[in-house]
C-alpha cells in the first residue's frame, strides 16, 4: 500500500516503522526535517500536496491546531484514505478532519495509546476504528494488523467524537499517575 504520512513526530514514527516493516511505500511531508526523517524510515519526503497526491492512504499525525492549514496546501483529497489519529481535548461533535476533508474517507483510528505504546507494544492491542466507508474501514484494519493490533469496528465517524473523549479521559488519568489500563477488567 501507498502511504502518506503528514507529520515528524512521534506517531508519524513509531507508526510508520511498523508499516515499512510491512513493505508498505510510505512518503513523508513535515513541517520541518521530513527529508531525514523519511531516511530513518526508508521512505521518500514531499511536500504536503506531493504526499497527497501519491499516496491510497493518509495518516494525519500532526498537531491539531495545524490540521487546517495542512489540509488546505494538500490539495483536494477526493476519495483518499485519512487516518486521524489527532485528538482535540475540549472539542465535541464530528472530528476537525472529517469537517475540513469533506471528501476524503476519514476514519478515526490510533487515538487511545500514547506513542510509547506503539514503538513496543506490551501486548496486542485493540484499535477501534470510526469511519463510513467499508473500503477505507478495511483498508485501515490492515495497517492495524500491521502493526501487531486487532481492528476493532466502532461504529461510523458519527462516533469518532466519544472516541476522542475517551482518549481525554484516559490521558488525563495516565498523566495523573494512574492505571488507565485496570479501568476496563478483562472478562471471564
């Protein structure tokens, strides 16, 4: 698969590893240093709207407050493949992506784990997945298998807001100092 990582960060990273490790063709467009980060990836740097327009599949790993100003210089993303993985603490309603990306097949995913988590998981992970498109579902369910996690449909991008609350909680109590995981006991 062809994919398009907008952003140098720690997701961009621990997330694209996994996927070159997979064989994926991945390109990297950043605000700053893409070009070495892409070398340290194996992967090829452009600009936002280069990235766009080579790639099936997006991730958005950028800082919320620059998602607008990146998805305008990509150009249009008519029937691409985006997956947020931001989150917006104190935002409500359907995810700043989706608003702007009207076009594009956004689906939610990756939002819950810290990045450490995803450089080593501990064990496998589930990734809930929001989105509307089966095709753009199935191809993110992939990436998530890709990186040692099991996809886990939650439902349409409808649902993405109460993803992204979840993860303000769950931070919240990470950063609080507490076991985020032993909120949700495992059954049986």
């Amino acid at each position: 698969m062809r994919i398009g990582i907008f952003g140098t960060g720690g997701m961009a990273e621990a997330l694209g590893a996994h996927w070159a490790c997979a064989g994926h063709e991945l390109t990297v467009a950043g605000r700053s240093g893409a070009e070495p980060f892409a070398a340290r990836l194996g992967a090829s740097s452009g600009t936002w709207r280069e990235v766009a327009s080579a790639a099936d599949v997006l991730l958005l790993a950028i800082p919320a407050g620059a998602i607008g100003e990146v998805l305008a210089e990509a150009g249009p993303l008519a029937g691409k493949v985006l997956v947020d993985c931001t989150n917006h603490p104190g935002l409500t309603g359907t995810p700043v992506a989706s608003r702007i990306a009207t076009q594009a097949h956004v689906v939610k995913a990756f939002n819950l784990a810290h990045v450490d988590i995803w450089r080593n998981p501990p064990r496998t992970l589930a990734v809930p997945l929001c989105g509307d498109d089966p095709a753009a579902l199935e191809a993110v369910s992939t990436l998530v298998r890709d990186v040692g996690a099991k996809p886990m449909h939650g439902g349409g991008l409808d649902r993405a807001a109460l993803l992204e609350a979840t993860a303000a909680f769950v931070i919240g109590l990470w950063f609080a100092g507490e076991d985020a995981q032993a909120i949700l006991a495992p059954a049986g």
